[in-house]
C-alpha cells in the first residue's frame, strides 16, 4: 500500500495548497501538521536529519518511520523537513515541493510553482496560479448543503472574499469602508444580493465595519462560526469580487470560469528601483491573469465574460502521478 503524507505548516493557506493538490493526486493520505523550532528552521536539515522529533515546535504531528513513500508539501518550512525524511529514509520518498523554497531543485523530485516564481527545470510544473482544493464535486456537495440558506437573496449574487493588510499591501479600515460602500451600491444597481467572506486578516473591527456599512443591504456576512460556506458561495455566485492580497482566493475564483473582479489595494513602499509598491509576485501574478482574460479590476460594477477555467490542481496531480509512478513507487 502506497504512503502519502501531506505535509504543512500551521498557516491555512499553506495547509489548503497542500491538502487540495495532495486530494487531487487521488491516493489515501496522512495529514502532517507540524513546525519547525528555531534555530533549526534556519539551518539545513543535514545538520539535523537525524533528530526530526527533537526540532519541532510542541503540537506539532510526529515526523517518524514508517517513512512514506510519497510527500507533498509547500513553503520553507515544509521543504526543509520533507527533506529531512527524505533522507531519513534513505532517499527513498518521493518529495513534491509546492512553491519555490530557494533551495536548489535538484534536492526535489518534482516542483510545482506559479508562473511568478523563479524556478524552471525538468523537474518542474508552472501553474498560472496557486493549487486549491476547489472542485466541481465539493461545489455541488457544498450546493446541496447551503443553496437553501441563501435561497432569499437577490440575483444577481456577488461573492466577495476579502482578505486584508499583509506583506505586500496595505488595507486599513478606510480602505474597507471604501469597498463596502462600492458593494452596497452595486447591490442596489444591480438589484442583486452579496455572499461576503472576510478572512482571519480582515480583523474583527473590519468585520464590524462590514456589518455596519452593508446594514440594510441583501447580504449574508459569514461570521466564523460553523461549517465554512466558502465553497458554496462559489457555487452561488453569478460573479465574484476578490481583494488582490492573496493569490490562493483570486486562483480558487479562477477556477469557477465566473467573471472575478480584482479589488485593488495600495502597496507597501519598498526600497526598490522600480517598484512603487506590493511586490513583483503578486505584480506578475495579477498581470498574467488580466492578460489571459481571466480577471479585471473592481470598478463597482459588474461586466461579464468568459475565460478557460484555471485547471492546475488537476494538471499538475497528474504530472505528479506519472513521475511517482515512473519512479516505481505506486502500488
């Protein structure tokens, strides 16, 4: 029987990445959480391969034999100790690294990486954006689950996903005000109703604002609470407006073929000739879509189109199972 362990970090897009492309690949698997303590998080897993148990932080799942034949993972963090197995185990699983981790590709049996990020090789899959867990099976599965909780509210139905200040971009609370008065008065032009998701970062004064603003408007605010109806306002949704903060909630939109709407954010300055703001990955991430006709930028009004559906989860799960079956390790 082929072992597969999903391996991720505690942070939630890293875990959705993981999971989802790690699911698309079709093999039964082990979920890993688990971090790594300083210093070791610094240091090259041959200095430490030999005492994974010793250098993770308390909580973290158990990182020991039997040692799997499959690993997917995502990020730094997540490479440094699926390479630390990898050698525990005599080189003898099969790591799929998910983003470039800037260590040299050869420590890898396959890559896969977005369009933005540096790494090009043999051993690695380019995507146009991020893998997800969104399918058309667990959109029809959330459908059946939440479509009569919704059913009251106008069409048309804009699913708004909104993240918050990160990294590369600021969005405070006059930002969010702006937007929620953009949404409100889409919803009384087009008649239609809102499906809005704010996320950990959006704060709970940003959701307060939310629900201040859009007071009085045909709008559910999910609140955190119970089973997460992210997948059904996907579902629902005539067309969807995605603050531009996260590349995994504008490649989930993407994948829908539903017109997405790019909410705009100011960037952090940053020292750099050239760069006025944000960052040059989240630049050419958004350049690449709107390229592509996939996205467009939020006016405060709907438009539609079409577009190929981004399909890299699957594309990419396939590449994987070829090259592990190549490499011998299907059973």
């Amino acid at each position: 029987m082929t072992s597969v362990w999903a391996l991720y970090d505690e942070r939630v897009g890293i875990a959705n990445q993981v999971i989802g492309l790690t699911e698309a690949v079709g093999l039964p698997f082990i979920e890993k959480r688990c971090s790594l303590r300083f210093p070791w998080s610094r240091l090259p897993p041959s200095w430490w391969a030999g005492q994974v148990a010793n250098v993770l932080t308390p909580g973290s799942a158990a990182l020991s034999p039997p040692w799997p034949d499959l690993i997917v993972t995502c990020g730094r963090q997540g490479a440094l100790m699926a390479l630390a197995v990898k050698r525990a185990s005599g080189g003898r699983s099969f790591v799929v690294q998910i983003q470039d981790p800037r260590l040299p590709r050869r420590c890898f049996d396959l890559m896969v990486v977005p369009e933005h990020d540096p790494a090009r090789g043999d051993n690695v899959v380019v995507t146009k954006g991020a893998v997800h867990r969104v399918t058309r099976e667990k959109l029809e599965a959330a459908l059946a689950r939440f479509g009569d909780r919704f059913a009251s509210l106008p069409r048309p139905l804009v699913a708004v996903m909104i993240g918050g200040r990160n990294k590369a971009y600021e969005f405070g609370l006059s930002d969010l005000g702006v937007l929620a008065d953009q949404l409100a008065g889409l919803a009384a032009a087009t008649g239609g109703g809102l499906l809005v998701t704010p996320s950990r970062r959006t704060g709970p004064e940003g959701e307060a604002l939310l629900r201040e603003r859009l007071a009085g408007v045909p709008a559910y605010i999910w609140d955190g609470s119970g089973e997460n109806p992210y997948f059904a306002f996907l579902a629902l949704a005539d067309a969807i407006v995605v603050t531009e903060d996260s590349v995994s909630m504008v490649s989930e939109a993407a994948s829908t073929g539903k017109p997405v709407h790019i909410v705009g954010l100011t960037g952090k300055p940053v020292h750099v000739v050239g760069l006025k703001g944000g960052s040059r990955k989240f630049g050419a991430f958004h350049q690449s879509l709107r390229e592509a006709g996939v996205t467009r930028p939020f006016t405060g009004k709907l438009e539609s189109w079409s577009y190929e559906p981004l399909d890299d989860t699957a594309r990419a799960a396939l590449e994987i199972r070829r090259r592990f079956g190549e490499a011998g390790k299907t059973s």
